[in-house]
C-alpha cells in the first residue's frame, strides 16, 4: 500500500534516494554480470562505449553506463527483444516503489511489455531461423531477472503477514534453481553443447509470467478503485495476498520439478549453433 502523504493522483515519483541507489546498485551489478559472462563464453574482449546505441558491420553494441553487450552479437530482432527486456528491469523497479498510482501503473505496463518480448523473441528466432547462441543464453536468462526482480520486489513492499516467511522461502527455492540452471547453461556452452528448454521450464516461465501480472493488476486495482470513487469489499489483501503466497508456492513446486529434469543427459545438445 502506499505511504506517501501526497495526493496519488498527482503522478509524483516520489522515491526514497538511498532505495533507488540501492535498486540502481543492483541493477547495475546484474548487467554487469551478464557483461562478464558473455565475455567468457565469447573468449574475447567486449567494447565499452559511452553513446546509447552503436550499429557496427551490423554488430550491436548497447551501452548507457549500465549496460554493455559484446561487439560479436548478431543483430537480429529476438535478440533486440531480449535486451529490451533485461533493461525493463530496472525500469520496472523504479516505477513499482515510486509510491504513486502512476508508477504502479507503469510498472506494470513495464512488466507486461518485458513478458510481451519473451513470448516473441523466441518464436521469431525460430520463424525467421535466427537462433543464436547469445539467444539461447540470453533469452531464458532475462526471464529470470524479470521474474525474480519482480517477486523479491513483491515480498518487500506487500505485508504478506505470518506468510511473509514462507513466500521468502519459495522465492528463495525459485533462484536456487534458477542460479543453478544458469551455471549448467554456463558449463554446456563452455563444452561446446547447448540446453535443450524443457516443456517444464516453459510451463514455469508462462505460470510466473501470469501469476506476476495477475498480482501487479490487483494492487492497481486495490490503490486505484478507492481514489476513483469504487468500493468493492473483496478487493482487499486479507483474501488476495494469501491466494498471491499459495501461487508463488505452487511455482516454487513447477520450478523445482523443471531445475531437477534439467540434469538429464537428454537435456543437452551438441554441437551448439555458431554465432
């Protein structure tokens, strides 16, 4: 719930400064993490430059002091959609604890659109017959910074009271294996293989995805149905968070289950495509 004292429908940012140096911070710790994978996997040097966007003999370069991609990645447009949504992410952070109507608002046009890009990117890839190796890293890798941002940001602002704990523990159990998941991913494409993504992994993109909208759509409902003159008694945390910590739970279960059928021997290709 919102706890400024300003009127919500002024549409003010406002935000604390040391929490959005703190989401900044993180942000920019994550992408650069992605950098250095990249950099790893590519076995050469990454160009770091200063301008928003560079177009190069058709290789992309993004850079705004936050974020930098290897100057050997194919410009496609699935790839493209991938990077939009790593950089929804922190958009999506700073709008969700902006404490006004219209941050939460654009936040949540901000998650929809990154969710928008994940059902795209790959079935593009596939139709246009651009699949990639950075798109095959980096595609399932901005679905868990979207979803996880987007949980752990859940659990922070919304008083789940005595499940508080609980929702901690699933989402907890949803970046073990995504970490997990991503350090296998890491390690196959190190030997020259590739992960094959499991109907399981799929069903628990799609489940998260929704699940994480349908929430976003309640507390836009919740904090902007009174303001607008609209009092509807079952609209409230007593019934909806609840229902929000048995979901998250039934995730943590379907994202247990894909992490563990991971770790088949059939869940691995080889050779991998070259870039």
């Amino acid at each position: 719930m919102f706890t400024n004292t300003a009127p919500p429908e002024a549409g003010l940012f406002i935000l604390d400064n040391y929490l959005c140096k703190k989401i900044l911070f993180l942000n920019i710790n994550l992408v650069n993490f992605i950098h250095l994978v990249i950099e790893q996997l590519d076995n050469r040097e990454c160009s770091v430059l200063h301008s928003p966007i560079n177009l190069i003999n058709k290789d992309l370069v993004i850079s705004s002091g936050l974020l930098t991609i290897p100057n050997t990645m194919t410009v496609t447009i699935s790839n493209i959609l991938t990077l939009i949504r790593f950089i929804l992410v922190p958009v999506f952070l700073l709008l969700f604890f902006s404490e006004t109507m219209a941050g939460e608002f654009f936040a949540t046009l901000a998650f929809i659109a990154g969710a928008i890009t994940d059902h795209y990117d790959g079935k593009l890839a596939r139709r246009r017959k651009e699949i990639t190796e950075f798109g095959k890293f980096a595609d399932p890798l901005a679905d868990k910074f979207l979803t996880l941002s987007a949980f752990i940001a859940i659990w922070i602002r919304e008083d789940f009271g005595k499940f508080s704990i609980l929702v901690l523990l699933y989402i907890f159990i949803i970046f073990l294996r995504d970490f997990g998941i991503t350090s296998l991913r890491m390690w196959a494409l190190s030997k020259k293989s590739s992960m094959i993504t499991s109907i399981w992994a799929k069903l628990k993109t799609t489940f998260q995805l929704i699940t994480l909208i349908a929430a976003l759509v309640y507390f836009n409902a919740r904090d902007a149905l009174p303001v607008l003159g609209f009092k509807l008694t079952f609209i409230n945390d007593q019934i909806f968070l609840p229902v929000i910590h048995y979901l998250i739970l039934l995730i943590a279960i379907v994202t247990a289950i894909s992490g563990i059928l991971y770790l088949r021997p059939s869940s691995f290709e080889k050779p991998a495509l070259n870039r």
